[in-house]
C-alpha cells in the first residue's frame, strides 16, 4: 500500500517543510553571496527554516502515530 494515499496529512507536512527548507537554503545561499550574512533577510530565513524544521518533526510524528494506530487495529482485528 502507498504510505502517501493512507496518510496524506502527515505525508503533507513533510513535503511542505522540504519545499519550505530548499527555498530557505537556496535564500541563505544567495544572501550571503551577496551581501552582509547579518541581514535581516537572513534572518528570516533562518528563522522561517527553524519553522520548517518543525514542520517536518510533526508530519513526521503524524506517520508514525497513524501507523501505530494501523498496527494497533490489525492486532485487534487479528
């Protein structure tokens, strides 16, 4: 069975957070090939890829509750 079609909420959230990390990296990286690594668009960046960070921590946690569940419910039924 694809994990994706059985849990998209948590599959979800982990694709956004790695859509959201690449983007902030490749911000990070432009920032500071240009300019002053201290500026408040790195900041951000920094910030919004702690955020993403999270997001991705709690797409992560959804999977492994849903499978637990699943692994609950199959025991039972078994």
């Amino acid at each position: 069975m694809d994990v994706t079609s059985f849990n998209p909420s948590g599959m979800q959230a982990i694709h956004r957070a790695d859509e959201g990390l690449t983007r902030t990296a490749a911000q990070v990286a432009r920032v500071t090939a240009q300019a002053d690594p201290r500026s408040e668009e790195m900041n951000t960046a920094v910030i919004q890829s702690l955020s993403y960070e999270q997001q991705g921590h709690a797409g992560v946690r959804v999977v492994r509750a849903v499978d637990e569940m699943t692994g609950t419910l199959l025991n039972i039924r078994s």
